[in-house]
C-alpha cells in the first residue's frame, strides 16, 4: 500500500508547508488504479510525495501541480509510479 500526499498551495506558500493549508491522503495498491474523487476548494494543489506505508524510505517526492476550478467537474489525469524492486542510495 502506497500513500499519496495532496496539499493546496498558494502563491507566498509554494510547498504547501502553512499549518492552515488543505490537505489530503490518497492510498493506493501496487498494480492497480485508484480513483481520487473529492471536492476541492478552487486553487492550486500539489500532489508532494508518496511513501509505501509502514516502509521507511521507500518513496519519494512528485511535485505535480494541479488546480481545481470554482464550479467543473475536472479530470486531472492519471499518475504512473514506478518504484524499483530493489532501494538504491545516493542519486
């Protein structure tokens, strides 16, 4: 199982660090498509990172941005994560 971190940002908060910032978990299993369907308020959200829970370091940080519009339904896409069966360290 896999976790997805999703949080809004804005313009002075670019990483989404502001305690007041939305957040959100997507989990996901290996192999297989999870839909993430919520209502989000309008803005600009970035999904961070992903970590396999219960794994520390397996993971790493994604840094796509997406913005959701006041009043669409809007597909943002899919996300293909591919993580190496073996953990490798340094670059």
């Amino acid at each position: 199982m896999y976790e997805f971190d999703v949080v809004q940002i804005q313009p002075g908060d670019p990483t989404g660090e502001s305690a007041y910032a939305a957040r959100y978990h997507v989990e996901a299993m290996a192999g297989q498509e999870k839909p993430f369907l919520t209502r989000l308020r309008p803005g600009q959200y970035l999904i961070k990172n992903f970590h396999r829970t219960g794994m520390t370091g397996t993971g790493g940080d994604l840094n796509l941005v997406f913005e959701s519009q006041s009043g669409r339904v809007v597909y943002v896409g899919q996300v293909l994560v591919e993580v190496p069966p073996q953990l490798t360290q340094g670059k």
